[in-house]
C-alpha cells in the first residue's frame, strides 16, 4: 500500500510540476521574438470624417475597386480569416478604399460580409480617383492597382501609420540554400494558406508588440539592429 501511495504521488507531482516547468521555459521567449518589420513610412492619411483614421489604429487595407461583387471572394476570406480573430483586439480595423460613385455596389458587398453580424470595425471609405491612386502610391507594394482600382492585396498599417511586413520572406530551407532574398509586403486575400499562415501569425506578432509596449517590456533595439542589418 505504501509503494503504491509512493507511486501515486510521484505521478501526481509530475503532473502539476511538468506544465509549470514548460511555461517557465516559454516565459523567456516572449520577450525574445522578432518584431513584425517596418517596411515603409509615412502611408497616407485617410482623409475623411467620422474619425476613420489610420492615425493611432491598427488597419488592414484593402482596394475592392469599382466592381466590388468581383471581389467577394476576398473579402469573404479577409471577414472570416483576418476581421474574425483581431475583431477583439483593441484600436484594431479593416478599411476598404472605394470610388466614390460605386456606393450601390458596396450596398451589396456589404450585405454578403456582413450577413451574420454588424462588422463594427469593418470600415468603407469612398475617395476620388486621384486620392486612392494617391493613398495606393504611398505604401509599398510590387504590383500596381488594376484598371478598376481594385487588388486582391491588403496591407497591415501600425498605429503611425508605418507600413508593416516581411524584408526577408523565405523559409529556413530557402536560407540555408543562399535563395534570393524576397519581401512580402502585402498578403494575398485569394490565397487562403498566405492569409491563415502569414498574416495572422504577423498581425498577432504586431499585437504582441503593442501589449509588450503597454507593459513597458519592448526592446525597440533588436528591431532597429535587424532593420539597419537588411538595409
């Protein structure tokens, strides 16, 4: 009775000590992660009322153009994989830039994300012509706007409206085979494993970042010794 009071026990203390013991080794790690990179500047302010800003928000940026019905698909995929996990997070936003003059057609987008709720932090903006180009021109990108001043690419802004992203977007077996370097400057709505794979895991990395600075624990540091390294 004794060995098997002894046994009991041990496997008792094995069990509460190991899930503490992980967490301590995890602990450390939290503060040692790569910030989510600053790959471009000063992204042009959008100018409206109602206080939709970019100023002091964390915002994805997405351009469904004249015809938005032919981008359904998405913002389905940036509703349920991107507005869905973040909507909780404070000062967090999605922002669509539209032509002024395609309302009716935003009508309909608008009843096919919102179907299921009222998207609270799901924003639409309507601009002239020359003041989307003019936002567009101001980020980053390696593709132009379509002919319809649409994209299938959405950007993540931080709150100074600095532009956020990937200097160095190749997979560990990329490195250690030399590959060109390559950046991912914006995420893919169309491309489901991108969106689930890269964008989320760099929007909760830039959440992370912004909790760190709450709490007095981020190294801004590490980041400017990365970024001078890449440049």
């Amino acid at each position: 009775m004794k060995v098997n009071n002894t046994k009991r026990y041990a496997v008792l203390s094995i069990l509460f000590f190991l899930p503490v013991a992980f967490l301590l080794m995890l602990y450390p790690s939290t503060h040692n992660y790569d910030p989510l990179e600053v790959v471009n500047n000063n992204v042009k302010e959008i100018s409206i009322s109602e206080g939709i800003k970019l100023q002091d928000h964390i915002t994805v940026l997405a351009f469904f153009g004249n015809n938005p019905m032919d981008n359904s698909t998405a913002a389905l995929n940036l509703k349920e994989l991107v507005y869905d996990k973040f909507k909780g997070f404070k000062k967090f936003q999605i922002i669509v830039v539209a032509p002024k003059g395609s309302e009716d057609h935003y009508s309909e987008l608008k009843k096919e994300v919102a179907r299921y709720e009222d998207l609270r932090f799901w924003h639409y903006v309507f601009h002239t012509e020359e003041d989307i180009k003019a936002i567009y021109n101001s980020l980053k990108t390696q593709r132009s706007l379509d002919v319809d001043l649409s994209t299938d690419n959405v950007f993540i802004i931080d709150k100074d409206k600095n532009q956020r992203g990937r200097l160095d977007d190749r997979e560990d077996n990329e490195k250690e085979q030399n590959k060109p370097v390559r950046q991912l400057y914006a995420y893919n709505c169309i491309e489901v494993a991108e969106i689930k794979n890269k964008m989320s895991d760099d929007m909760r990395i830039l959440f992370t970042e912004y909790r760190q600075k709450r709490k007095g624990e981020f190294d801004s540091n590490k980041r400017r010794e990365k970024e001078l390294k890449n440049e």
